[in-house]
C-alpha cells in the first residue's frame, strides 16, 4: 500500500508528513517523537478528515494495530496531543537559557560580506565624506525656520495650525532626550493639558514644575506658529449658565 501524505501538528510544529499504513500505531508514534518532541507514551493521535469529523487514531494493543485500519485520507490533519501535564512540557519557544554566539568587535570590522563592509563600500552613514557638511545643511535650516518664524521664549503661539493648540514657549534648543535628530526643539506650555509631558522628558525638566496635567509639548520649528493666540475662552460661546 502507497504512503500517505498527512499534515502533522503539535502545539510546536506543523509539517507535512508521508505515513505508511503498515506501519503500527506504536511505530508511528515513535516516528513521531522527533517531529513533534513527544514522547510515545505522552501521544494522543486525532485524525480530523473532514471539517466535521474526526477519529482517534488508538488501539487496545498499539503495538500490533496497523494504520492500515484507519481511514488515511491524503493530507487530513494528524493531531498529536501532549498528554504531559503544561508544567512537565518542554517550552521550545523559551530561547532564554540558549547560550549566544556573539561575534568580537574586531572580527566583525574585518569581515568583508558584512552589513558594516557595504557601508564602507557604499560611504553610508558615518562613512560619507559629506556626512558633517550634511548635518551642518540640516542644523541651519533648523535654525532658519526659528528666526523666520520669530520663534522665541515667551512668545504666543499655536501648533500644526490647531488653533485649539494654543501656548507660550518656554524652551527653544537641543533636547538629549530625543534620539536620531538635530538642530532646536520648541518646547511648548499648551493652554490646555492636551500635550504629552508637564514640561520634562526623560527625566530631565524644561520648564515648570511636575504637574499631572500635560500642558507641555515639544515640536519641530515648522509646526510652529506665532502671533498674537490669546487664550481660549471655554465660556465665549456659552449663553447661559
């Protein structure tokens, strides 16, 4: 009789299998074993052959009950349940006590198929000769868009053009705490606690004092725009009280 195809899941695997229906069930779940990582005598086996039916693959004496007996149709589902209980069950996803290989700085540099070696070869990152001339084109456009815009400490102004964002700035500078950027941040108190921070980020305070309420924001120069933003009135629109 011809093998037949049957996809075999676990709780850890999944894959596709060619089963021999002379083989017995014992010698099935000893094939099983190294597929799944369970042990034989822990196996249950479920056949699922349709949508709506499915039979156990068991057997009074397993060792002498052949395949050949079951309805092996090609590619039905061959479930095979761990019967150990969860705490006696190997977790393969637990990848925490797998010892590391961690390739030396130095041997790393002297590879030549690596990441680090395209960038040389590319001159990418800190290996383009224009990389300082790059930065210093970005840091003055920053600075342009704050003189353009007449942003300074203590001036009114809204952000991204919301005219429900309205504020004061209270800081125009470099912010340590925001990583991959350069040139100003503009620190913002918002007139109302809609922003992200009370005035700190990353544990390092800007302005004011620590406050559950998030008046503060911090933007780039172009989100920003100045003039003459009084503060919201909540109660200009209300006729009665």
């Amino acid at each position: 009789m011809a093998d037949v195809p049957l996809l075999v899941t676990s709780e850890n695997s999944s894959s596709e299998r060619r089963i021999t229906p002379s083989w017995s069930i014992s010698q099935l779940k000893s094939k099983l074993e190294p597929v799944t990582g369970i042990p034989p005598s822990c196996q249950r086996l479920r056949l699922k052959i349709s949508a709506n039916e499915t039979i156990a693959i068991e057997a009074g004496n397993e060792d002498i009950e052949l395949l050949s007996n079951f309805s092996l149709a090609p590619y039905a589902e061959l479930q095979v349940i761990d019967t150990r209980p969860a705490g006696a069950r190997l977790n393969f996803n637990d990848t925490s006590g797998v010892e590391k290989y961690v390739m030396p700085v130095d041997e790393y540099e002297r590879k030549t198929d690596s990441v680090l070696a395209w960038k040389k070869a590319e001159q990418l990152g800190r290996f383009n000769p224009n990389a300082p001339t790059l930065e210093k084109a970005k840091i003055d456009v920053n600075e342009h868009e704050i003189n353009s815009r007449g942003i300074a400490v203590g001036r009114r102004c809204r952000v991204g053009g919301d005219d429900n964002r309205r504020g004061e700035i209270k800081f125009v500078g470099e912010v340590k705490e925001i990583p991959g950027t350069l040139g100003a941040w503009i620190g913002i108190h918002l007139d109302e606690p809609v922003g992200k921070n009370d005035g700190s980020i990353g544990g390092t305070r800007y302005w004011g004092a620590e406050s559950p309420l998030k008046h503060g924001v911090f933007v780039r120069p172009e989100r920003v725009e100045v003039g003459d933003w009084p503060a919201l009135d909540d109660l200009e629109d209300m006729e009665e009280i």
